[in-house]
C-alpha cells in the first residue's frame, strides 16, 4: 500500500505549524515534519533567495487534493508549494497512516 508525502514550503515557521495544525484537526493528515529552509528561485522576473519553512505532511493518496485544496485555501503565499510524492514504508507505519485519516467520504 503506498501513500503520499506532501511536501509544502511555508513563509515562517509560524505558518507551517498553522497549516499543519489545519490539516491535523480536519485528519486530512496523520503527522507532520517541519523545519527551516534556505530556497532560491524565480519570481516576478528575479532571483530570491530567502529563508523558509517546509513541512513534510504525510497521509493517504486518496487524501491529497483535499490536502490541496486546504492548503491553497489557507497558505498566505499567491503560488503555494505542494508537491505530492508518492512512497512506501514498513506495513505497520503505512497502517498508521491509514487509520490516522479519515476518508474523503467521511469529512
């Protein structure tokens, strides 16, 4: 059984704890890792280089355009970072990970 890492780049860490917390409190998510990040990229035709947040938020592949959703709704940035990856692990943790989410049909 595989299930999703989403993988999101946050303003401050006070933002990803926020987002997380959404994401928690609805079980769209099992579990979160969040820590700091240095990230250069292109935006409005320049270069960035600034310090951000990313949070790792694990949970089922059913579960992710509602993940998605949430996210854009509550992120403060005009092109949030939400990458899904799909990965694997021991059957026992991916159990967890299915017992910690609600379906989408039971939101």
């Amino acid at each position: 059984m595989s299930f999703a890492l989403i993988y999101i780049t946050h303003s401050s860490e006070a933002e990803a704890q926020r987002v997380s917390q959404h994401l928690l409190e609805r079980k769209l998510i099992a579990c979160t890792n969040i820590f700091p990040i240095t990230s250069a990229y292109w935006w409005q035709g320049m270069i960035q280089n600034e310090c951000e947040w990313v949070s790792i938020v694990k949970t089922t592949l059913e579960s992710f355009e509602g993940v998605k959703t949430q996210v854009e709704k509550v992120h403060s940035y005009e092109v949030p970072c939400i990458l899904k990856i799909t990965v694997e692990a021991n059957a026992a943790y991916e159990q967890w990970i299915a017992d910690s989410v609600l379906p989408p049909v039971e939101r």
